[in-house]
C-alpha cells in the first residue's frame, strides 16, 4: 500500500502506545485499591475476622503489609514485570505457574470461539445485507434474534444435554491435557467454543449486515456501479472493506466477552482454565490469585483494543494520515 | 444512430410518477444541459438512463438507444459492460464519490482492468495518461494517493479520469460543480468541454444553474415536476422562451431586488485587527502544536442600514470570521465592537440566518417558541400576552402568519423556514444581521423571493446586513459594499458596483472571471 | 410487519413483567415450601411446571426470579443512564476539550472492566451478594452510555440551530437539557431496552456462578446452577429457567427493534 512510513503513521502508533501504558497502569492501579487498600486489611479479609490475631500477623508478615501502600504497588507491577506474580496463599506455588496452566486452556477456547463466531457472522451478514428486505435477510434476522436472547452457559447445558448425554458424541466437561496429543484436548473445547461462539456470532452478524448497509447507501458504491460493476463486484471490492471498521470494534470488544463468557462456560464443561481457578480463589479468599488474574483478563482486552486500533490504521488510510 | 436517444421515458414511484414523457437526444461532440429546480427529475432521468434507479422506482415506458442498441432489452449483466465503457457518469459530491480506502490508481485501473480486460502495468500507464490528461500529473499526483489527500476539485477530476478512461460515447456530468468553489468550477467545466471536442463524445451536463448553462450547453432542456417542459438550442431557448415557466425560471435566475435607499449612517459594528487561531497538528510526537491562523488581522466597518456582502472561497475564514462577529468564537487580537461596546455585551443587537432551512430549527419546537428563543437574551422575558404579540409582528414582518406560530417547523417548505429564520433574527429588534449563505441552498425563483423580503425589510426597519456568500452574482444584487477574503485577509474593499467593474486585486479579478454569468442576450453575442 | 415486532416483544415481555408482579400477591406455592418426596416431578395440575430436587414449585421460582432479573435489571439501567447519560452530554458539550478527553479515556478504560470482571473484583473484597450484582452491571453500563450519548450528541453540536440558541445568548448546560437531550431521548430509550435485556443475562450468568442472588432469593440464573447436575434426569428443571430468560430477552430485544422503527430507522445503537 502507498505511502505507508510516514512521520504521521508513526506518531499515530506512538500516541496508541502512550495510551496502551497510561491505560495499563491506571487499571493496575484501580485494581490494587479495590483489592488491597478498600477493604482495609486483606490479612483479615483473607483469613476471615475468626482468625487467631497471631495468624494474621505471620499472613500480615508474609505479604508485607507493614510497608506503605505505594511501595507495596510498585513491588506488585514490579513483579509482574518480570513474571513473578506472586505466591498463592492456598496452594503455595507461585502464581505464574498457575496462571501458566490455565491459559492453555483459557486462550485456546476464547480464540476458537472468535474464529468460529467470525466464520459465521462474516457470510451471514454478508449474505443478510446484499438481501436486505427479502426473505433470506428476514431468516437471518430472525436466527440473530434468537441468538442474542440465548444465554451462552444455558446453550452449552443444552448441548451437553444433546450431544454428551443423549448421543454421546462429546465427553460431558473435563480436559485431558494437551500432553495426550492435540486432538483429544480439541475435541473436549469443541462443545464449549460453540456454546461461546454462538451467541456472539449472532451479534457480530447483526454489526456486519448493519455495517454493510450502511455502506451500500454511500456514493462511492454508486461511483462504482457507474463504473460497471455489477452489485456482487461492488460488495466485494468497495463495500466490504469500509464496512469493516466498525465491524473491528465490535471484534474487539468481543474478545472481552469470549475471555469473560469463557470463565462462565468453563463453569459448565469443569475445564480447568482460567474461570475455574478464580472462582476456587475466590472462594478460598486467596486475594493474591484474584488480583494476578483480574489483573491479567484487563491487560488482554486492553491490548486487544491497542491491537484493533492498529487494524484500523491497515484498513483506514485516512487514520494513518491523521 | 450514434450518440444517445431517450423517447417517451416514463419511471413511477411508491406514490406516484416521477417522470413523464420525457424525450430528448444528445449527438457526438454535443452537449446537452438538463435543467430545473429541485423535484423537476433531472437527476432521476440521469439515474434512469444508467438503469440506476434507486429500489422502488421502475421504468414503465420509454426507449433508451445507445448507437443504435437499445439499453432496455439488455440484461443486467450486459448493461455491466455499458457502464463505465459505453456510459459515463459524474456525480455531484466530489468528497464522498471515491472509495476512502483505495487509492486513485486502484479506481482508475478499475475502470480499465474490468472493460478492457488489459494486465495491470498496461492499466496503470494508461491510468496516469488519463489522469494526467484530466490535469493531476504523475509528478504530483502518483497513483499511490489516497482520496483525503486530495482537494474537491482534485477528486471530481479523479472521478471523470474513471469516467471517461474507456472514451464513453455519452458522458453524464449530474451536478459536477455544484460542490466546489467557483474558481474550481470554471476549471472543471473547462476541462469537460475540452474533452467533449477531443473524445467526440456527447455530454448530458445536469445543472440547476441557468449562467452554467449559458456557457455550456449547446441545446438545452427545461424540466419540471419530472416532465420537459421546453427544449431548443441554448441560445434560442435563453433569448426566446417559448413557456412561461422557461420564462419565469429566467427572470429569476437574474433578479435583482429594488435597492433600498443607500443611507451615510454612524459606523454600527467596528471589528479591528481580528485574529483567531486554532491549536493545529504537533509537531513530532511531542513538539509544539504549530497554530492555523484562520482570520488574520481583519478589520471592516458597517455603518448603520449598510448592507455589505463578504465574498470568499470555502476555508478562507468567512465562516470563523462571522462566529467571532456573532460572539461565539473567542479572538486572539483585536477588537469587535458594536456602537462601541464589545459584541458579548450586546448580542441582542445581532442577530443571524444560516443556510441550511432544514438544519436550523429544533424539530421537537413549534415555531413560537423557535421564533422567541432570543428572548432568552432579554434582562426580563416578556410575558405571555407581549410575547406572543411580537412573535406574531416578526411572523407578518416576514410574510407569514400569527396563526403559524403554533405549527411545527416540518409544516414548513425550505423558503418558508428562511423566513421563520428571518422572523427569529428581527424579534429583538436588531440593528444587524447576518446572513451566512442565507438563500445558496434555495431554489432560483424562492431565492428571489427571499432577496425582495430582505431588501424591503432594510428599507422599512433600517435593518444593516453583513451579507456572506460565494455567490457573486447574489452579492452584486444585493449589496453597497462588498469585501473580499482571501486566506484570512480582506484582499480588497469598496462599493460593490465599482469592484466588480474594476476589481483592484488580481484574486477578485480572478473570482469575477471565474463565476459563470448569464448572459444579457439582446445586447451580446455569444462568448466561448 | 413492523408493527408486529413491537407487539410480540411487548406481549413477551410483558407477560414476564406481569408474572413478577404478580409474584408479589401471589405465587402457586411458597417458594421456600421445599418438599422432597415430591422432588423432581414433571409438569401436573399442581406443579404447572413441574417441581425442582428440593420439590419446590418451578412455577412459582421463576415468577420470583423474573422480580429479581428485572429488579436488577432496572436498576443497572438506572445507574448506568443517571452517571452516563450527563458524562456523555458533557463530553459532547466540550467536545475536544480537556473535559471530553478526561472522559472518553476513562470510558476507554472502564471497558476493559466487563460486568463480570467487576462483580469478580468486589465480591473478592465484599462477597457475593445481589446488591454487588446490581453494582457491577451498573458500573459495566456507564461507559455504554456516555459513548452512546455523546455520539448522539456530536452531530447535533454542529447543527445550525444549537448555533441559533448560541446566538440567543444559551449556555453548553441549557442547551444540552434544551436542545440535545429531547433530540436524543429515542436513541436513549433504544439503547435502554437493549441495556436491560443484556442486564437480564448478566444477572442471570452472575448469578448461575454464584456471585448473584444468595439463597434463598429465587433467580433464573441459580436455578440454572443447581439444574446443572440434573439435567439427564430431569431436563424441563434446566429447560424452564432458561426459555424464561431467552423469552424475555427476545421480548425486550423485539421491543426496541419496534421501538426504534417506529422512532427513527436510522438510529445508530451499539451492540456488544
């Protein structure tokens, strides 16, 4: 593509790095009070006001609470800077380890179910907008309708309820490791990843044909029909691409929802990623775990949203010149 | 035959007819100017000739032939091959007729690629021929540009570089000035007329604008609520209207209000030494942000009853210019004065009509309340029985009625709201107004209209204007005092008559030459 | 066709809006009343609906539950237009300045918070409770309207008559009361419905993981929880609650498609 290096890309993609740093340390810092300076004392919260004064005090010790909250912060971000997420106070290994595990399974998941929902989404709205007011349009409307109405933990009950219990096609829920191979790991995130894709496709769908309608009415697709474009050739090589910016944001924004839907769905399937583990630390009131993974849920949407803010500079000229 | 024949073309709508009988001819080498206010169908005949038309309007009679094809016993896909190879079309908005996000060498060679079936090197040599040919050379203009970078005129020559890239036998320009400066208008209608007498092909040149007409056209055909109502040689139809319509179009097009007596007053609003700048781009990721001047020391007096006409190009500072006037914009030198007290002190006493009638009402408000919302300007609201009272002088001030103060805006016609927006400015009485391309979005004869209303509203209530527009034509009718502004400066001032005759700077000189002018046919000859 | 969208959503939803109001005069069975011999059952002419593994009326819980979902939902609106709607104005009102900067990038940032990362955060610290729930959606909503807001808001500045009220001496407060909001209250209302039938399913996903409702409170989310071991033996436990909530989603859901028709076709609401 022309003119591509410019002095005005390069200040766009540093502003967008400023903003991805500024961004990071303003939820990393939101996140450490609402942990550990709201409450009061997390020794307490952790352990429980039942707990024998002189525990709290080694737990006080252990986590060094005796030093100012500032200090104790940089320590955090410090840390995790260099991959030390810290100690879990339940399980005694260090976090990173931990975290480490689940996102082979945590990832995956979240970047099956957004290839699958924009496999789907992509041609349905395609298909719905170039239909628009007839009755294949009026199908897809009515599918994203329900679509989005659906509840994804309730949808992956019914498939487990149909194709695990009464075919039999799937296990139930669990996770056999990748260290048997990859197919069998595959095949336990299957159900799961269509659970999660589903509903989001059906939304992803509703943005594309809205997107692509919107851009059919610009005067460009008439200049191109001028042109002697047929209206397939005018979709495909002017629409499609215009109507994608705003069909990004929505893609971005989703990441969000699979990483967020994911911990829910896992909930269902007993996949031990992510999900799982904040909700046992939650439960166990291991504070360290539930901050090391909120933490690491927001720096991946956050850098998602810094990643599709760079798609929009490849699609749109006009960003790179600004 | 060659060139391209329309017989008896009839298209129907959702809620009735849109076209009637229309049937005109256009030659090789000709070109043929369709003409008519807004509603009159000239750009849904355009539409319809492509097979275009926009969903839920259909064709039901009439015959369309191309070189002896005709264009309606083709199939869909067969008509793909006519556009854009046999066909050509223009459109009016040069800022969004190109794809944002390909480059000028990518729809060029679109055009060649999909008619001429030729690999792409061959495309893109011949693309930068074309576009050359269309006045954007290689040197400046590589194909590698992107829309945004170019300017509005750029664009509509990018836009008839892939229109004509096939040597169409018919070209369809709808509008293709209308959106730009009139400098860049006479370049563009040059060069259309230079490539009809290359290419010998014929030109369907769509225009509201009867002195484009006059210049441009060989034959002309006047439509009106979707039929034609007269056609001719252009200069027979000008010198000679055969319809009353024709007629009327005409003396409109020309009108010049009754000039209200000139009157010598005290100097009313004093602007001194005005600059305003904006913050622009940084420089280098945390360099200083350079400043845009957009007003650079501009000073200008009115004086009491003076009506004075602001003529510029689009980006010239007009526009900041008249905000800081009406006080909406802070400046960073200088002074605006009125009757000596600064303008924030003393708004009441200025007041404004925007060009867009549709954009400037509140649509949820019913006109009473449109028209007194100035009230809010006042140290105590008059009450209800005074306010009602005033709204009602100002309504029948405008030509309206009490009676439709209690009517919603949408009720209204574009020329009606142009004088609701005139009855909101004289509710508080004001010594000034002004009109910020208060009729360029109005049909010719509602233009006229409105122009008599402002002229007998100066003479009976002493009313100054500051009257802002890039039409010479409207200033020249209506104005003492004309100023000229140019990249934020007042290139060059005085009495409108003498200006125009005998312009002084070399960019008025250039302005004057540019805008088209209809002709005063029993006294000239007709000129290239 | 049209007409038809909105009233199948309003009679959707409104047939769950009066089953929750209902529940307060009267419920089939009480909702605590647990009868295990009786546990399990399929639908008969006592139990319409059938019973759940403790024997409890499923009837009678979900019409408890529509009062809770729609409770939080309501609320989660509430709290989400009443901060976002005046950010959003403001925003737009100060388009460009440091204002507007101030709060988009606080919008950027409460993004990057989903409902459920929030409700993870304070039920961390202050345990699981509906009232958390409520707070979470509600925070998650902010953002989406003052984006939302001040999207509507922008064109409308550039329009010639907030010029007008300008000149007649208005100030950016009045007229964002004025002017801008009447102009954009059926964007508002759209966004609205769509908001609430989205608060319904995070409700009833906090509360299918536990950070919802506390028992004894009925929600069709916790009903969905505790079905889940159920569901070979007794499918309609897990199928009831879930076709109440995708019901009355889709009822919402039709309901601001019809709304938005018969408002202004060309509203610009997000989806996410």
């Amino acid at each position: 593509m022309g003119g591509g290096a410019r002095p005005t890309m390069m200040r766009y993609l540093l502003r967008r790095t400023a903003i991805l740093i500024a961004s990071l340390a303003v939820a990393s810092v939101l996140i450490f009070a609402v942990i550990e300076i709201v409450p009061g004392d997390p020794a307490t919260t952790m352990l429980g006001i039942n707990a024998r004064p002189d525990t709290v005090a080694a737990l006080r010790e252990e986590l060094g609470l005796g030093r100012s909250a500032p200090v104790r912060y940089l320590d955090w971000v410090g840390g995790m800077l260099r991959g030390d997420f810290g100690t879990s106070y339940t399980y005694r290994t260090p976090v990173a380890g931990m975290i480490a595990d689940r996102l082979w399974v945590s990832l995956p998941l979240a970047l099956i179910a957004l290839a699958l929902s924009t496999a789907i989404a992509f041609p349905a709205g395609i298909y719905a907008a170039a239909r628009r007011g007839r009755a294949g349009d009026a199908g897809v409307t009515l599918a994203t309708q329900a679509g989005i109405a659906v509840p994804n933990f309730w949808f992956a009950m019914i498939l487990v309820l149909v194709f695990s219990i009464n075919l039999g096609w799937f296990g139930a829920g669990g996770f056999p490791g990748w260290g048997a191979g990859p197919w069998p790991a595959l095949k336990a995130l299957v159900l799961p990843a269509v659970a999660l894709a589903l509903p989001q496709a059906a939304i992803l769908t509703r943005v594309m044909r809205s997107a692509l309608i919107e851009t059919l009415g610009e005067d460009y697709i008439r200049t191109a029909r001028a042109k002697g474009l047929t209206r397939g050739q005018a979709i495909r090589r002017h629409a499609l691409r215009n109507a994608l910016i705003p069909v990004l944001t929505i893609l971005g924004l989703q990441f969000a929802f699979l990483l967020a839907g994911g911990i829910i769905i896992e909930q269902v399937f007993y996949l031990p990623g992510l999900g799982r583990l904040i909700f046992q630390a939650i439960s166990a009131r291991d504070l360290i775990v539930v901050e090391s993974v909120v933490m690491l849920l927001v720096f991946a949407v956050i850098l998602v949203n810094f990643l599709v803010d760079l798609a929009y500079a490849a699609v749109d000229p006009r960003l790179r010149a600004r | 035959m060659s060139g391209l024949a329309v017989e008896g073309l009839c298209v129907e709508g959702p809620a009735g007819p849109i076209l009637q009988d229309v049937s005109f001819a256009v030659g090789p080498g000709e070109i043929v100017a369709l003409t008519g206010e807004s509603g009159s169908g000239k750009s849904m005949t355009a539409l319809s000739l492509m097979r275009l038309l926009p969903e839920g309007l259909q064709q039901k009679a009439g015959r369309v032939t191309l070189g002896g094809t005709d264009l309606g016993a083709l199939t869909e896909r067969q008509m793909c091959r006519v556009r854009g190879a046999r066909i050509g079309m223009v459109f009016q908005e040069p800022m969004t007729a190109l794809n944002p996000v390909q480059t000028i060498g990518a729809q060029v060679t679109e055009t060649l690629r999909l008619h001429a079936g030729v690999r792409r090197d061959e495309a893109e040599a011949k693309a930068r021929d074309m576009l050359a040919r269309v006045g954007l050379p290689e040197e400046r203009f590589p194909l590698t540009r992107y829309p945004h970078e170019l300017s509005g005129g750029q664009r509509q020559r990018v836009v008839i570089a892939l229109a004509i890239c096939q040597r169409p036998e018919v070209l369809i320009a709808d509008e293709p000035t209308t959106a730009l400066d009139v400098t860049t208008q006479a370049q563009i209608l040059d060069l259309l007329r230079a490539l009809v007498a290359e290419f010998g092909m014929g030109l369907i040149l769509i225009t509201h604008d009867l002195a484009v007409v006059a210049g441009m056209a060989d034959r002309l055909v006047v439509m009106k609520d979707g039929g034609v109502v007269e056609q001719g040689a252009t200069a027979e139809v000008l010198r000679t209207p055969r319809e009353g319509y024709t007629r009327a179009l005409l003396a409109a097009s020309s009108h010049r209000p009754a000039a209200p007596p000139a009157r010598q007053g005290t100097p009313l609003l004093q602007v001194r030494d005005v600059v305003r700048t904006y913050p622009g781009a940084r420089a280098g990721l945390f360099g200083a942000r350079r400043p845009v001047t957009a007003v650079d020391g501009v000073s200008l007096t009115i004086g009491q009853g003076e009506r004075v006409g602001l003529v510029g190009e689009s980006g010239c500072g007009k526009s900041t210019l008249t905000r800081a006037i009406l006080g909406l914009e802070p400046v960073q030198a200088g002074s605006i004065a009125l009757d000596g007290q600064p303008v924030e002190a003393v708004r009441g006493r200025i007041q404004v009509v925007f060009q867009d009638p549709y954009g400037s009402f509140n649509p949820r408000h019913r006109v009473r309340r449109l028209v007194s919302e100035p009230f809010h300007l006042l140290p105590r609201r008059p009450g209800t029985r005074e306010g009602a009272a005033r709204v009602a002088e100002a309504l029948e001030a405008v030509g309206l009625r009490a009676s439709d103060s209690g009517r919603y805006i949408h009720e209204f016609s574009g020329g009606q709201r142009q004088r609701i927006a005139m009855a909101r400015a004289l509710i508080l009485r004001p010594d000034l107004i002004v009109l910020d391309e208060a009729v360029s979005a109005l049909d010719v004869s509602v233009r006229a209209r409105i122009l008599d209303l402002l002229s007998d509203l100066s003479a009976r209530l002493g009313l100054a204007y500051l009257f802002i527009s890039h039409d010479l034509a409207v200033v020249r009718g209506v104005t003492e005092r004309v100023l000229v502004m140019k990249a934020g400066r007042i290139v060059e001032e005085g009495a409108t008559e003498a200006v125009f005759a005998a312009p002084r700077h070399p960019y008025t000189a250039e302005l004057i030459a540019a805008a088209p002018v209809l002709p005063d046919w029993t006294a000239r000859e007709e000129s290239a | 066709m049209r007409g038809g969208r909105f009233i199948a959503g309003a009679v959707l939803f409104g047939l769950f809006a009066g089953l929750a109001l209902l529940s307060f005069l009267w419920t089939p069975h009480s909702v605590e009343a647990m009868d295990i011999p009786a546990k399990l059952q399929g639908p008969s002419a006592a139990h319409w609906l059938g019973t759940d593994h403790f024997g409890r009326d499923i009837l009678s819980m979900v019409m408890v539950g529509a009062r809770t979902s729609i409770a939080v939902a309501i609320v989660a609106v509430g709290i989400g237009m009443g901060f976002g709607v005046p950010l959003g104005l403001a925003a737009a009102a100060y388009a460009g300045g440091w204002i507007d900067e101030i709060i988009m990038r606080g919008n950027d940032l409460a993004f990057a918070f989903p409902a459920l990362v929030i409700a993870i955060l304070i039920t961390a610290v202050f345990g699981p409770s509906a009232v958390n729930a409520i707070l979470a959606i509600g925070i998650f909503n902010i953002p989406v309207f003052a984006r939302i807001t001040r999207g509507g808001a922008l064109p409308l500045w550039r329009r010639e008559f907030i010029l007008a009220a300008r000149v007649a001496g208005k100030g950016r407060a009045r007229i964002s009361a004025e002017h801008i909001l009447p102009n954009i209250a059926a964007l508002l209302i759209v966004q609205g419905t769509i908001q609430f039938s989205l608060g319904i399913l995070a409700e009833a996903a906090l509360s299918y993981v536990g950070l919802g409702a506390q028992p004894p409170v009925p929600s069709w989310g916790r009903m969905l929880a505790d079905a889940q071991t159920l569901v070979a033996l007794a499918p309609h436990v897990a199928l009831i609650p879930g076709f109440a909530i995708v019901l009355t989603v889709l009822g919402l859901n039709l309901l601001g498609d019809g709304l938005r028709d018969a408002l202004d076709p060309r509203l610009r609401v997000v989806r996410a």
